[in-house]
C-alpha cells in the first residue's frame, strides 16, 4: 500500500470518527455484518453436527444389521450340520427355532 493510500485511508477514518451519525452507520453495518456471519458459522457448524449424527446413526446401523446377519449365517450353519448329520427336520426346528420352512430352503441348498 503506498502512503498516498495510507494517508487517505487515516483521513477518511478522521471524517468518520468525528461525525456522530456516520460512526453510528458504521457500527451499524458491522454489527450486520458481523451478525451474519455469526448466523452463517452457526449454520455452518450445524449441518456439520448433522450430518457427523446421520453418519454415525449410520454406522450404528449397519453394525446391528451385520450382528443380524452373523447371527443368522452361524444360526444357518448349524442347521446344515445338523441335517448334514441326519437329525429330522422338526427336531432342527425344535432345537434352533428356525421354521420349517426356512430348515426345508436350506435342506435344498446342502
């Protein structure tokens, strides 16, 4: 910045301060300006904190359905060996609750 910029940059500066009603102005405008940008970092910071809770929901998500999943592959695998190892459809159903619907899809699948 050269001093010719400077020096008006103090003198407008001068002219404001002295002037009562353009200092009000000017406080006024900041203070809006200020405000929103204030308003604008809360929105910011808002759809942040949202969008870190949907990821997170997210993430809980999926690790219920992947425990659901093991526990239905580990609950599927038992029921193949124990058809594999001859016991009857109702007794499978009987000791692991599954239908005999879902033992009889299996069943097709060995």
């Amino acid at each position: 910045m050269s001093d010719a910029n400077l020096q008006d940059a103090f003198q407008d500066w001068e002219k404001l301060s002295s002037d009562k009603d353009k200092w009000y102005e000017y406080e006024s405008r900041l203070k809006v300006v200020l405000d929103d940008l204030a308003a604008q970092r809360e929105a910011e910071l808002r759809a942040q904190e949202a969008l870190e809770k949907g990821l997170e929901e997210g993430r809980e998500k999926g690790r219920i359905e992947g425990r659901e999943e093991g526990r239905e592959e580990g609950r599927n695998s038992i029921v193949k060996q124990m058809l594999q190892k001859g016991v009857s459809d109702e007794t499978v159903a009987d000791l692991t609750g599954v239908p005999l619907e879902e033992i009889e899809a299996i069943k097709r699948q060995l």
